[in-house]
C-alpha cells in the first residue's frame, strides 16, 4: 500500500499562525506559560514537529481558574441577560463559518484527518452546535410547584425553582476531534452562564487556540473562557484537582477517567464523563447488504478508528459471514491512505507514535492468540504514524483484541446463529457507549435496540450525530450526556424557593 506523504499546499493563514510560537489566553490576554516552556505539536503525517505551544503547568492552571472565578462571580458575564449570552455564542458560529477552510486545513495538519472529511464534518458540525446550544441559552426554565405542608394547615406558599449555572468549569478533551470536542464542552457551559479553563490535548491544540482568537473576537468578557495546553499528568491533573474548581468535564480514556473521578474528590466537584468504548455492530442475515456492508466499513474506519464509538466488534449471522465480512475487507483494501491534505486521501495517519505502537501492539497481540487478518495487519509507512486498515477473523471474545479498546483501524469479525445470543453477546463488554443493528426486521431491530446496554444504539446505519441527539455512555463508557437537552442537567444546579404568603 503506498502512502502519500509529500507536502502539499497550505493555507497561507494556517502557516503564518504555526509559524510562531503559540502562547495561552487566559484572562483574556494571551500569555506565555509561567514557566517560560513551550512543547512541540507533531505532524502525523511525517512525525515533524509542526508548532511549538506554551505548556501550562500548576500555576498556569491557578491563574486561568482564578480568572474564570472572578468572571463568574465579579464580572459582567453573570449580569448578562440569556438572550446577550445566547447573541455571542451565535457570534461566535458565525466567525467559525466564515473560517471553515482555515479550521480544516489545522484539523487536518495537527489530528491526521483528511481535509475533505475537516470540511465536510467536524468544522460544519462545529458551527451547528454553538448555533443549537445559542439557541437553548433562553430556554433554561425553572418551574413552580404546588405543595402541601401538613404541619402548616391553612398556610399558603409560592414555591419554585431556579436552574443556575454550576460556576467555574475545568474540560479536558481528547485529541480524536480537536475541535468539535471543544464545542461539545464549551456550548452548554456558555449557554448556562458557566465560565471556563479549557485544557486540549497535548497531541492536538492548534485548532482549540485559534478558537481562543474567535472568542475573545467575539466579544466574550475575559476571564470567561481561558485556554491552557498543557500535559494531562500536570495540567490536566491540576486542573481536575482545583479546589476553586466546581465541575470537571473530561473526554477520553476510561483509565484516566478514573483518576479524574479521584481528583475530584477533594471538593467533590461534579463530574461528567466520555469514556471508552468497544462497540458491536451486529448485522443480521435478512439485512441489506448493500448498505450493511459500506456501513459496517464506515463503523471502524472513520476518523482511522480513533472513536470511542467506532463499531470495533462486528457480530454478523452465519449464513452471511463469509460475504460481509470478505466485502469489509475489500473496502478496507481500496481505501486511499496517504497525508491528510492530499485530496484523495480517505484515511490520514494516527495521531501520534504512542497511539501508532499501541495499535500496532494489539496487532501483535492478536496474531499471537490466533487471528488472522484478511486485510491490513501493519504499520503502513516507514515515515508517519500510518496503520493499514484491518479487518481480522478467527477471533474469540476472550482475546484482547476483542475485550479491549483498540482505538485504531481494526475491526474483530466474528460470527453468530443464535439471535438470542447476541444480546448476551453484545453485552459482554466493560463498555457501554454505541452499538448498531442491520435488518430489514424493525420489531427485531427495535427489540435489540431495547436490550442492548449502549448510549446510542443505530439501526441501519451508523456515526449519525447531531447537536440535538444526546451522546453518552453505560457502565465504564461514562457518566452523562454530550449534546442535546440532557447536557444542560450537567452545567446547571437547581435552586428551590419557597414563600409563605399567608
């Protein structure tokens, strides 16, 4: 397979802005890191180093929290009327929108993913999200009720309830989608009246500090959104653990998700959780294959399998398995590899050399217990961080490969006969985030969908998201929801009021 890796023309705005060191925002000005370091920000497609970034260490951290302290208890933001903070949240989609280009193209230079696909997805989904959270900003409602005291007969009461923003919010997102996974954290907390220490990835921070510029051009008072890269092991660790801190939202691996949930427990802050994921994928033998098969490809080969809901665990029934799984394999070997910024690449490098030998152990890990791949297998190039494209067969649930989160290009096919099992099947995962189910049968498919333990469930397709459809996970995939109206419950606290009036 050969892989594209020559440089190809970039956006003359994208180059001036990696062309110099980039520094932090905090407190609405940008800053320097205390410390004076700065750590580098790789190409994936090379393994160059493409930025240098301020690192924020503890006493960065202190000082963007105290600046979002103040802005959220002192400054004008708490003053601001719903419709005011919903305007500059809208603002800010449209100053996205006309950068689209200038978005994608640090997208696809900093994550690996293919320009077409920053274009058409994570910069436009992006924009829609600000716009929906805008538009929710106005419609946080309280509500009154009726009560009946038995200890105060004949006494009359007006009671109610106030939802109030939670207060000083520290996210941490991962480095899968840069950009889009900042909107997922910074909208509902800006349309709650909530302010903000952001942390991005170390791997991917470009696109997160660009968003900064946006923001303050904007029109956001300061100190309501800081933005601080840095390390997770300092940075993110500091940031979890502040006392001054009174939410924590973190995206990523369910490991450090758990020392998030010990961190916070010295003030016990609130915490909401995007974890992990191993998702099924189920395709039954009265599917349409015309349409399961392509799917079933889209499932774990999107975004090069770097998605916590990438449908890594493909169940198919006997009958058909030779045939979906043969034609999976097929279309994992026509799929264009190759630098992001090469239009005809259709699945750019992994992120960064740790995530290339991880994936590249699990291929090692799975031949020795017996798999065997019926497309890809190895790493793709000698220079960049690329992974072929995988599909292995002869697999049992009891390898690792099948257990646990791969977070690559690889896909596990196994078959089933009995639609019974599968649930059971299905089911027998730490993980509880996505799963999808291919038939022409809509009471089978709606039964499944009933029974399987997973956030999202697809019927006939898959990686459908929109800003209104909840997104979260069961057991060790997470606690809460990203998106749509359940999203508002993590940013928001409820106040009840209650007055005697006769």
């Amino acid at each position: 397979m050969g892989i594209a890796i020559s440089p190809f023309q970039i956006d003359p705005r994208v180059a001036d802005y990696i062309d110099k060191p980039r520094k932090m925002l905090i407190n609405g000005k940008w800053v320097n890191a205390a410390s004076g370091k700065t750590f580098p920000s790789y190409n994936p497609a090379t393994g160059e180093v493409l930025a240098q970034v301020a690192e924020a260490d503890r006493e960065d951290i202190n000082q963007a929290v105290k600046a979002a302290r103040k802005a959220f208890d002192q400054g004008p933001w708490r003053r601001m009327t719903a419709s005011e903070r919903g305007r500059l949240v809208w603002k800010l989609a449209d100053l996205l929108d006309k950068n689209i280009e200038e978005f994608a193209y640090l997208e696809s230079l900093d994550n690996g993913k293919p320009l077409t696909i920053a274009k058409a997805a994570d910069v436009p989904l992006t924009v829609d999200l600000f716009r929906y959270m805008a538009g929710w900003a106005t419609k946080i409602e309280g509500n009154t009720i009726p009560i009946s005291v038995p200890y105060t007969p004949g006494a009359k009461y007006l009671a109610y309830t106030l939802k109030e923003p939670v207060g000083v919010v520290g996210q941490i997102i991962p480095w899968n989608f840069p950009l889009l996974m900042a909107a997922w954290k910074l909208g509902p907390a800006l349309a709650t009246g909530c302010t903000v220490v952001l942390k991005p990835a170390e791997q991917t921070p470009l696109s997160a500090l660009r968003l900064g510029e946006l923001i303050m051009e904007a029109g956001f008072p300061d100190g309501v959104v800081n933005i601080v890269p840095g390390y997770g092991e300092t940075a993110g660790a500091a940031l979890a653990a502040h006392p001054d801190v009174d939410k924590i939202a973190f995206t990523g691996s369910t490991e450090v998700g758990k020392l998030i949930v010990h961190a916070a427990t010295g003030n016990l802050k609130k915490v909401s959780l995007e974890l992990g994921g191993k998702s099924p994928n189920v395709v039954f033998k009265d599917a349409d294959l015309d349409a399961a098969i392509p799917g079933s490809a889209s499932a774990i080969f999107f975004n090069h399998g770097q998605c916590c809901c990438a449908g890594s665990r493909l169940y198919v029934e006997k009958p058909i398995f030779d045939r979906v799984v043969e034609g999976v394999a097929e279309h994992a070997k026509k799929i264009k590899v190759g630098a992001g910024l090469d239009p005809e690449t259709q699945m750019g490098p992994l992120v960064s050399e740790e995530q290339l030998n991880r994936v590249c152990s699990y291929l090692e890990s799975g031949f020795s217990q017996g798999a065997t791949a019926l497309s890809g297998g190895h790493k793709a190039a000698d220079k960049g961080y690329f992974v072929e494209p995988t599909v292995l067969v002869n697999t049992r649930e009891d390898m690792k490969v099948v257990q646990e989160e791969i977070f690559g290009p690889v896909v596990t096919a196994m078959p089933f006969e009995d639609p019974e099992e599968i649930v059971l099947r299905s089911n027998d995962s730490d993980y509880g985030l996505a799963a999808a189910v291919w038939t022409r049968d809509i009471s089978k498919a709606h039964r499944m969908a009933e029974h399987l333990r997973a956030g999202t469930v697809w019927i006939n397709c898959y990686n459908i998201f929109d800003a209104a459809l909840p997104f979260g996970g069961y057991k060790q995939s997470g606690w809460g929801r990203e998106m749509g109206h359940d999203v508002l419950q993590l940013y928001t606290q409820t106040k009840a009021v209650c007055t005697r009036l006769a």
